[in-house]
C-alpha cells in the first residue's frame, strides 16, 4: 500500500507533522523531491526538529528511511542533519539512497546565491540552497549522479568538462573565483566515503516491499503552487511538486500510489515571492504570525517570516485537485481560537469578474479576494479528541471549507503534537 503526503498550497502546510504521524504505521517513508531549501517540523517525545532531507519518518525503529532519485542531494548537509538528532538520542535511522540521486555540488550553492545577487530587485527569492542550478545541471545532462561516484575514470573526466564549463560563467558572467578540479574531485571523495554505506538501487527495493505488502509513505516538500508546471510560476520550485511525480522520483508505478492525503492549512502561509491573493498584513498578520505553527511562522530552513494569509479555497480547491487528494489533512485549526469572525476567501475577483477557478500568474497578479466571514469560536480547542466535542463555531468553519473545496476532510490537527489529531468521518467519502 502507497501513500503520498503533499502540500495543497504554497508549502508549510504541516507535512511533516502528518507524515511523522501516519509512519507509526508505515514501513518505509521516501522523500521524492526538492532538496534541503524548505523543512518540515516536527514535535514529538524526542522534542522539536526542523528536518530538510531526512524524510519525517526517521524518529520510529521500525522504519526505513529513503531519499529517492528524484531528490536534490546535499551529502554534508544530510549527515549533518543525521547528526543533529541521534545528539538528542534519537537512534540512528536506517537510511537507504537512491543510485540514481543526483548530488547539490558546492558549486550549485555558489550559482545560486550569484544568479540572486546579479538580479537584485527581480530575484526569485531562494533559499539559496543551489536547487535550480542543480535541476538545471540534471536537465542539461551534467549533474553527478551518486552512481558515477564509484566509476573514478568517469568522475575524473567529468570534473574536468563540468568545471570548463562553469569556469567560463563564473569569470565572464558573474566575475567570482574559478573551481579548480583538483579540488572537487577531492571533495566527491569524501562524499563517496560518506554516502557508501547507504546507496541502493531504490526502485528495486521498493519493489521487493510491494509485493511483500509493505505499507509505503511518500513525502512531498513545498505543495502545488510551488509546482514548475502548475503553480505560481515563475516564483516556483525546480521540482515538481505533485503526487504523480512521487512514482517518478521513488521509482515506482503510478497505479501504486492508493492514497493522496493533501494538508491543508486553516489559514494561509507562504514564504518567498509570488502572487498570494488572500495575504494580509501589518498588526493583523504579525498577530497571526506570532500564534501560528508551534512557536510562530518562520520558514523552517530559513528563519523568514512567512507571508501570512486568510484561508484560501480557489487556491486549496485547485491545489487538491491537482494533487488528485483522496483525503484532507486540516492542519493547525488551533491557532484561529482567538478571533471574533474568521474572513475566507471563497472566490477572485479580476477586472471586475468574480471567479472560484485559479487563473495563471499574470491574472492572479490582478486578482482581488473575495472574502466571507464565519464567526470564531473563541476558545482553545487544543487537547480535543473527538470532532463531535469541538465548538459548534468551529465544526461549521471546518465542513464550510470541505464545501467550498469539495474534496473530504478526514483529519483535522489541534495541536503541534503527535497526538493532537481528530479523525473525522466525511460524507464526501461515502
């Protein structure tokens, strides 16, 4: 049995949480996509973490932990993060990485923090990670894939060509300091020596586990309007972001993958640039800001504000039906307790036309939210177990979202915990 965990929105939706939840009854959890430049939090009995290439299962014994080929691999940062949890005694995960991954070179970082500082004003706001110079590299066929580590010949050859190649844009584009292949060659030395013990051919593995009827969770990063094709693009991710990819980046058949649980926020958040139609500000987003997610909204790798938001349902409704959602993960309904009336914004409209469909970038630039206010419930809600116990106020703010949306919210997150989740019967499940 496969599922997929993804994001519904702009990211930072509460993955994490979800996916850290659903692996106590998982075999084996894959990261599918993206690199270390967004991160998942998790809270549980070992305390608080920020994961960026871990998947969100490697807190459980009993699961295996995999990167799948379809992920942006920063070698030193993965074992660093390795490092950061079993030094809060956390046991050491079983991790398995994918052959076919293809690696972040030191290079890919350097790239990408040049490219914002050539832009300056019209920069895409990255994280500067070096995904989209490592997912050019892919596409443009001269990324390193883990594989080529233990064939020397060919790392050797390759080092020299690649280097030629970014020594002309690094001294004629950018006026940096060259690579010398010298040195990077030592450098994927030690990358070989670290990531050794752990490579895989992955798409073989995860083929063994099917037939054995192994439960298979796939994790997503960001959600659908980070997506390249079908998001805000151009102020997207480098991969792509949806369900359908996870069967490309595990490597895996589609018709695997039985569950798609979409999470959704109960409001809205983005972090970096792009259009954001519900998006408030000053006093009033600072307040949701500071009650918001466990400790308040900051970009989980890097520390930014996120851009808060009121709930969107033209952008949740299209985010899952892009994901193909077979269920709704609401998450962080909690946080809301504290106001009167709650604004949602049910509809866009664009010059002078109301629509509930998401338009492209260049008309969702123009678009103006069309909002309606459900009255709060004013109260803490944390600790609840049963939907049935939750304020009246907060059940009609719930099944008035699984309306407008249209697809079934069977989960909805009261807390940062573990454990503070309510399953919830929908009737657009029977």
């Amino acid at each position: 049995m496969v599922k997929a965990v993804v994001g519904a929105n702009w990211g930072d939706e509460g993955k994490g949480k979800i996916t850290d939840m659903l692996a106590q009854q998982a075999d084996i959890i894959i990261r599918f996509q993206g690199g270390a430049n967004a991160g998942h939090t998790i809270v549980n009995n070992y305390g608080k973490f920020a994961l960026h290439t871990l998947p969100s299962g490697v807190f459980y014994g009993h699961t295996t932990s995999i990167i799948g080929n379809g992920v942006a691999l920063n070698i030193p940062l993965l074992f660093q993060e390795i490092k950061s949890i079993t030094d809060r005694n956390v046991p050491i995960p079983k991790i398995l990485v994918s052959d076919r991954a293809q690696m972040v070179m030191p290079y890919h970082i350097l790239l990408d923090a040049y490219e914002e500082e050539r832009l300056g004003g019209k920069s895409f706001g990255s994280t500067k990670s070096g995904i989209a110079p490592f997912y050019s590299d892919k596409y443009a066929k001269i990324g390193f894939q883990v594989s080529e580590l233990f064939d020397e010949e060919l790392l050797k050859e390759k080092v020299e060509r690649v280097c030629g190649q970014k020594n002309v844009m690094l001294e004629h584009m950018y006026h940096k300091p060259l690579i010398k292949p010298s040195e990077l060659l030592e450098t994927l030395h030690e990358y070989r020596k670290m990531i050794a013990p752990y490579v895989c051919d992955v798409s073989a593995f995860l083929d063994r586990a099917m037939k054995e009827g192994k439960t298979i969770l796939l994790e997503g990063q960001l959600g659908t309007l980070k997506d390249p094709d079908h998001g805000i693009y151009p102020m997207v991710t480098s991969s792509s972001t949806l369900a359908a990819y996870g069967a490309i980046g595990a490597g895996i058949p589609p018709y695997e993958i039985k569950e798609i649980i979409a999470v959704c926020k109960a409001y809205s958040s983005a972090v970096g640039a792009g259009a954001f139609v519900s998006e408030i500000f000053g006093e009033e987003a600072d307040e949701l800001r500071r009650r918001g997610g466990d400790g308040g909204e900051f970009g989980a790798t890097t520390g930014r504000p996120r851009r808060m938001g009121w709930f969107d349902c033209v952008a949740s409704r299209y985010g899952c039906r892009l994901q193909g959602a077979t269920d709704v993960a609401f998450t962080v309904l909690d946080v809301l307790g504290y106001l009167d009336e709650i604004p949602v914004c049910v509809g866009y409209e664009i010059d002078g036309a109301v629509t509930t469909d998401f338009p492209v970038t260049c008309k969702l630039e123009k678009a103006k939210p069309v909002l309606e206010k459900l009255p709060g419930w004013k109260c803490d809600i944390r600790g609840i177990k049963k939907y049935e116990d939750l304020p009246v106020n907060c059940r009609n703010y719930v099944e008035f979202i699984e309306k407008q949306i249209g697809y079934p919210v069977t989960m909805v997150s009261n807390g940062p915990g573990r454990d503070d989740i309510i399953y919830r019967e929908s009737q657009l499940k029977k």
